[in-house]
C-alpha cells in the first residue's frame, strides 16, 4: 500500500525482452541496501516487485496484461518513474490510500501554466469516470491529487510547484498517456450501491 506522495523520480535504465512481458531495469537515488528483494515499488502508479538490485538501481518483472494495461508498455530508456516506497505501519498518510493498482490510462487533454501553479486536464475511460468526484482524490502516475472539477469524461487539477518539481509532471504535455487508480473508497461506495 502507498500514499501518493513520490520520494524519488528514476529512470528506465533498461528493458530486456522476455518470452512474455519484460524486465525493467529503473535508476534510483534510494539506498538499495535498505531495499529487499521481494519489496514493493510503486512505478509511476504500477506496483512492481524488486526480483534484482545493485547500487543505484532496482530490477522488477512486468507482466504482458501490465504492459498491456498501463502506460509502461511504452516506456523507453530513460523515461522518468515516479517512485515511492510501500508503507510500513510507522509512515505517515501524507495523501490518500493507494493500492498500486492501475485501473485505467487517461490522456492528458490540456497542460499549462495558471499563476506559479499548473492546470491539467485529463480524459479518462467511461468505465472510470463515474468514481472520478469533484474535491476527491485519484493518483495519477502514482502521485495523490485533488480533482478540481470534473466535466462527463474529463476531471481537471492543480497542480502546486513543489509537486511539479519534485515529480515526472514536469515532463507532462497534452496528448500523453498517464496511469490513473481511482480512489478505492469510491471503488466500494459504487459496489455496494450496485449491489442495493
């Protein structure tokens, strides 16, 4: 489980090819040594399990069906992640709850500046925007945000300058494709009312 607030920002170093899926060798500034195999890494919203490491970098297996269903399957070399450790009990809840579960790729409709902040706009799938809610959250490339406003099948952010900075959104332009993870209280509010 994660929050939404990215600690690093790497980078794909390299992508080998296998039989099915891919091997993803990322860039990091984490000390390694603290990082065991096996743990969890959220990669731009995707949670990846660490099958390698060395000094500087992490290495985890992706699966056909995430390739398929993420924007990871269009990653190149050097393509920055947004990365952010699983919690421990200890951590503080500095976003909203997020699984590492992609549930779906938006596109970005319109980015640009708005005073010293940054307004984005960004199409989702039909099957997804009925969780999106105006003052919400919704983690996008990993990163918890506000929904400012939502408009059918569009919802648009601000986004402050430390955010910007601290995250791959500095790279963002309109017509890119982010990974989105609606927020899973919304997930079980429309299930149960599915189910009433």
């Amino acid at each position: 489980m994660f929050t939404g607030i990215i600690t690093d920002v790497g980078r794909v170093a390299e992508i080998v090819e296998q039989s099915v899926g891919s091997r993803l060798k990322i860039s990091t500034k984490y000390d390694t040594g603290t990082i065991a195999l096996g743990a969890s890494i959220a990669c731009s919203g995707a949670c990846l399990t660490v099958v390698d490491k060395g000094e500087g970098w992490f290495a985890a297996d992706v699966s056909g069906e995430t390739l398929d269903c993420t924007t990871l399957g269009s990653w190149r070399v050097a393509t920055p992640v947004n990365l952010e450790r699983a919690l421990t009990a200890a951590d503080e809840l500095g976003g909203h709850l997020v699984l590492g579960h992609v549930d779906g790729v938006g596109r970005l409709d319109a980015v640009r500046p708005e005073g010293d902040n940054h307004r984005v706009e960004i199409e989702v799938p039909d099957e997804l925007a009925r969780f999106i809610a105006s003052k919400g959250s919704v983690a996008v490339d990993g990163v918890s945000l506000t929904v400012n406003q939502v408009d059918d099948c569009k919802f648009g952010v601000n986004i402050i300058p430390h955010t910007w900075d601290q995250t791959s959104f500095a790279h963002f332009e309109a017509g890119q494709a982010v990974n989105l993870e609606i927020d899973v209280v919304a997930r079980y509010v429309a299930r149960l009312m599915e189910r009433s």
